[in-house]
C-alpha cells in the first residue's frame, strides 16, 4: 500500500511542554486512520503539523510525497482539513458557503456548480440549499463542513474531532460518510475520544501526553494488548479493594471502570479462583478499546488503572 504519510521522530513543543513526543506513524491511501487519546493529548498539534499549519519543533515527515518543512504550500494546497469548531459563515447559506470554499481551494469555475451539486447530495441537504447556515442542526452544518472540506476533491482529509457536539444518530451517518470517501481511495486521519468511531477505523493510533502508545487494527490491539481473560467485578468499595485483587497471583491487571472492577486474568480456569478467593462471580466480558486505552495509558504512566 502507497503511503500518504510518513513522520520520523516528529516533535512540537511549547516552551518546555512537549505536546507531541517524537511521533513516528505511516498511513496508507485509502485507510481511515484514528488518532485516539484523551483531551490534551497532543491530537490536534499533531494534525496541524502534517497539515502545515504548525511549524514541528525536530523530525521530519513526508505528506502525499512532499516535505513537511520545506514543500509546506504544496501540502496545504492538496489537503482537506475540517476542524471541529466548523469553520463555516452562519450569515451565508449552505450554497454561499460551498461556493465560497469552491473559491478557496480553486476548483476551476466551469466545475463549481457540478461540485457544489455533488456536495450537496453527499452531506443530504437538498432542498436546503437557500437555507442559511445558522438555521442548520448541528449535524447538517457537521456536514456541510465536510463538504466544504472535500470540495476540491483531495487525496487526504485531516478531521479534528469532527463529531464533538452532535447526537449519536449524527456521529453515525457522519462516519458512514468517512467509509464512503475512504473506499473510494481518499486517505482519512481522524482524532477522536469516541470508542465506538475508533472501532470503524481501519488503523488506531493511541496517544497519551504527547507520546504514541500503540499503532493497529482495532481487533489486533484488543488481542495483543489484552492477553489473557478479561472480566468484569461488581464489588462493593472498588476502589479501595484494587490493591488486593491485583496482588492475587493470577491477576494480571486490575482496573476501574465507573463502578466495576475490570481484571485481565491469566486463564479463563481462573475464574473460580477469583469466586473463591473474594466471594464474587467474575463475569466474562469482550475487550473493548476502552480497557486496551486504559491498559496502555497505565503501562505508560506505571501507575493505577483509574478511567
């Protein structure tokens, strides 16, 4: 697979904060990529790096073949971004503002109306095209920003936490729309801390205070950060009896999840040693990316397991 992007030890930092810590990631043509970490992580420096926007601090980068430092135009110039304050003009309507996107990124005038049209229907606002922007719902103006994004029809689109502030039914169609434009050969990189859209990207990448934990599928990472048997306790003072659960000698993780207690056994034989030793049933639950997020963001730190 063609790569799009490339990074070697990309680095930002303000003052003495490093916000990205020597980010070193690849991502194919045609893949959705997640970015997934908690607010602050460093998400979206790292996107206004590769976006051109930020000037990295060390490393270096390659973006749709061009030099992240010195060719920084020419990466602007073929590049959707939309951030997630939606940068559109509520005093223009849906057709002012693709018209006024259309100028920005230079689709050539005898396209626009053809692309505006083909906008129109990717984000379903026919019929509400004289409609101003500011009369639009939070998930019809979310988008419209992807139209406007994608006007020009680029090979890659970068997407800051898209999805803030919209219903659930929103998120969904909204990404329904992500996996259109990434089979038709359109590289997605996408920041998110919603689980659920992580699972429908083809490659995550977790981050936490600047630096990469983990790069992979959603299914493999579940296997290979989780090894053993997950289950869930639902144990009074949960809080206070972490200690003791994770001491046992075939727990190899213990963390909190509101108020259960998730542990990764050793084998899935050592339930009855878990009923046995605590007086509780354990219940067998499947891995989610909350408990690999969790795993990992406690390994990183070697502290507790609090979410």
């Amino acid at each position: 697979m063609e790569d799009v992007i490339v990074t070697e030890n990309l680095t930002k930092a303000f003052g003495d904060f490093i916000a990205v810590d020597r980010l070193n990631i690849r991502i194919g043509r045609g893949e959705i990529y997640g970015f997934l970490g908690p607010n602050g992580a460093g998400k979206t420096t790292a996107i206004r790096m590769l976006c051109g926007i930020l000037e990295p601090t060390s490393g270096s980068a390659t973006v749709l073949g061009y030099d992240l430092i010195t060719e920084t135009e020419k990466i602007k110039a073929r590049i959707g971004y939309m951030s997630q304050k939606f940068s559109l003009y509520e005093d223009l309507t849906v057709e002012e503002n693709l018209s006024f996107y259309a100028g920005i990124y230079n689709v050539p005038r005898r396209e626009r109306t053809e692309r505006i049209q083909e906008m129109i229907a990717m984000a379903r606002l026919a019929g509400r095209e004289k409609e101003l922007v500011a009369n639009l719902s939070g998930g019809w103006k979310q988008r419209l920003a992807l139209g406007c994004a994608i006007i020009a029809r680029p090979a890659l689109v970068f997407l800051d936490e898209p999805t803030s502030g919209v219903s659930p039914t929103s998120r969904r169609a909204f990404f329904n729309l992500i996996r259109e434009m990434a089979a038709s050969g359109t590289t997605v990189m996408v920041t998110t801390h919603f689980m659920d859209e992580a699972e429908r990207c083809h490659k995550i990448a977790f981050i936490s205070e600047g630096r990469l934990l983990a790069v992979d599928a959603p299914g493999n990472l579940k296997k290979s950060v989780l090894r053993g048997h997950l289950v869930e306790l639902a144990l009074p003072g949960a809080m206070d009896r972490m200690e003791e659960i994770a001491a046992l000698p075939y727990v190899k993780d213990c963390t909190v999840h509101g108020a259960m207690l998730h542990v990764l056994l050793e084998d899935v034989r050592n339930e009855g040693d878990v009923y046995k030793d605590i007086g509780i049933r354990p219940k067998p639950i499947v891995p989610s990316l909350e408990d690999v997020f969790v795993a990992l963001s406690k390994r990183s730190r070697g502290g507790s397991g609090n979410a």
